[in-house]
DNA sequence: TCATCCCTGTGG
DNA sequence: CCACAGGGATGA
C-alpha cells in the first residue's frame, strides 16, 4: 500500500512526536519481529526520523531501526492504552507510543548499523540520472521503474499514474525513450508525487491506508484501479494488463 | 527475467 | 468461494 508519498507524510507526522526523545522500551507483538527488542542500544534516544525510498528510519546511538511497511502497514501514534488490532511492534515514548500496525504481516523490522546500499536515488530528489539509466535496460519502463534498485520510492499506483501522466505505455522498453519522452517522465513523477503529499497520499476502496492521525488520503488515482472506466484525458476504457507480476493500469489510446 | 512465496482481509 | 491486493526477497 504505502509507497512514497504514505511513507514521507507518515514521518512528518511523527517526526516531532518522537525527535530527541527517549524509546522506554520495545514489545514485539508478532514472533516475526521478536529480534527487535534486544537489539536496540540503550539507551535509544531518536536522533533523527528519515525516509530512504519506502523505509523508515529511526536513527539511534551507532543504529538505525528500519521499518518497512510493505503492503498492509502502518505507523500510527497513540497515547492511549488499547491497542488496535493487527498490532505488530509498539515503542514506548514518555509520552505516547509509536503502533506498527500491519494487518497481512508482511511488514519488516530490523537493527542496523548501515543501510541503504541497494537503494537506488530517491524519487524525490534530481532525476537527470534517468536518461542515463534507462539506457541500458530493455526491461518494461513499468517493470524498471518499480525495481528499488533503480529508483526508490515508486510502486504500483504511481507508477501507472506518472506513465499516463507522461503519455508513455508501460509496456515499452526502457532504453526505447526518446530524449523528449524521459523529459516528461521525469515531470510527472515529480507532479504525481507532488500531488499525492498535498493530497496526504492514497486511500483505496478498502480503506487500509491512513495517516498517523487516523486520517484517509484523498489522492485519486487517474488510471490505477481503474479499469473499463473511462480515461479522464480521452474517454477511451482503461485497460488492466498484467506487468510484472503486478496489475498494470493504462490508456491504450493516450500512452503510446 | 520469471514464478513463487510471504500473510491476511476483502470484494466480487 | 476464489481472485486479488499498494511490496519485495528468493531461487530457478
């Protein structure tokens, strides 16, 4: 579910909650997450809260705790005592405590002193990189552009949008871009991004995205999800192709 | 580069 | 009941 823009708003929101305060302690919920708890230093005083593509970090003396919401998690804050259901990890702060709440279990959690190495730059920073990469590869620009190695931060939904966005079919062979065409990507990745932070990211029909604050995203998708559903530049049905594994939303009539 | 798997919930 | 799901690691 969560892929940059969740990831990013999800730190903002939590970041003055938890900046330079001390983490009291660690209850892993799930036997998966069970090696947390010992790992941490202590004391663990959170010198800063960062997002690297779809991961959060929460820096702490010589480590960094990584979280990876995958498909179905979330990071909300609480200063109550329930805890909501599918809750995965809590860490106690003096003053509340941070939920990792992750319905599907498919999240992830772990210490460490380095990270990052795989990740390729992020989709939010300068994409003159683009022209260059996209050059050697011959896999799908959908299938590429998903690859965190490539580019870190984009998945399902805002790649379909950012392609429809810049008029390219996800079905093209990345080193196929034209000059011209890599131009737009590189605008409507930015914009779709852009968009999606104004808009507190993505909510679906089933409602499993939302803010720390309990909140719904109101970006909404122009083509993800959208198939037989008319196509909001030309009216043409939008068509669903599989993808590299992944349900692949697009205009057959606007992305050539 | 692909299929498979990890998990659970939900909608058709 | 089955198909499908926003992600990603793994092994063939």
């Amino acid at each position: 579910m969560p892929e940059l823009p969740e990831v990013e708003i999800t730190v903002q929101l939590l970041r003055p909650k938890v900046l330079g305060e001390e983490i009291l302690g660690v209850l892993a919920l799930d036997p998966k997450l069970a090696h947390v708890p010992a790992r941490l230093p202590r004391p663990a005083r959170v010198a800063g809260l960062q997002r690297r593509g779809k991961h959060i970090l929460f820096e702490l003396p010589r480590k960094s705790l990584v979280l990876h919401l995958r498909m179905s998690g979330r990071l909300a804050w609480s200063e109550e005592r329930d805890l909501p259901k599918h809750t995965r990890l809590v860490l106690e702060f003096p003053r509340g405590r941070v939920l990792f709440v992750d319905p599907r279990r498919l999240g992830t959690a772990e210490v460490v002193e380095e990270f990052g190495k795989e990740l390729g730059p992020d989709a939010l920073g300068d994409l003159s990189f683009l022209t260059e990469a996209l050059r050697g590869s011959s896999a799908p620009i959908k299938v590429w552009l998903l690859d965190q190695r490539n580019i870190a931060g984009l998945g399902n939904i805002y790649v379909a949008e950012a392609l429809f966005l810049a008029g390219i079919d996800p079905h093209r062979p990345a080193s196929s871009l034209k000059g011209k065409e890599v131009e737009r990507l590189k605008g409507a990745i930015h914009q779709v991004l852009k968009e999606a932070l104004s808009a507190m990211g993505t909510t679906l029909a089933d409602g499993a995205y939302q803010t720390p604050a309990g909140e719904a995203g109101d970006y909404a998708p122009r083509v993800y999800g959208r198939e037989g559903l008319p196509c909001p530049r030309c009216g043409t049905a939008i068509v669903r192709v599989e993808l590299g594994g992944r349900g692949t939303y697009f205009c057959p009539r606007c992305q050539k």
